[in-house]
C-alpha cells in the first residue's frame, strides 16, 4: 500500500497480499474469524 498525501495512491493484488504481506493475512484472517468466514 502506498499513501501520498494522506490519500491511497496504490495497492498490490490480493494474491501478492496473502503471499507475501504477513500483516495483511494476520488482519484478513482475523477479520474472516470475527464474522465466521475463516476456513481451517
């Protein structure tokens, strides 16, 4: 993710996320657990 300006001025794919971004899996899967969606 990159921010200019205080505006989001891009972001990777989620494929790219999931793979390589622990942040973004550790908050994807939490969220996903909070609403039942997480798949074990």
């Amino acid at each position: 993710m990159v921010v200019v300006d205080g505006r989001l001025d891009a972001f990777d794919t989620v494929k790219s996320l999931k793979l390589d971004n622990a942040y973004y899996r550790s908050v994807s899967s939490a969220d996903g657990a909070a609403i039942g969606l997480r798949s074990s």
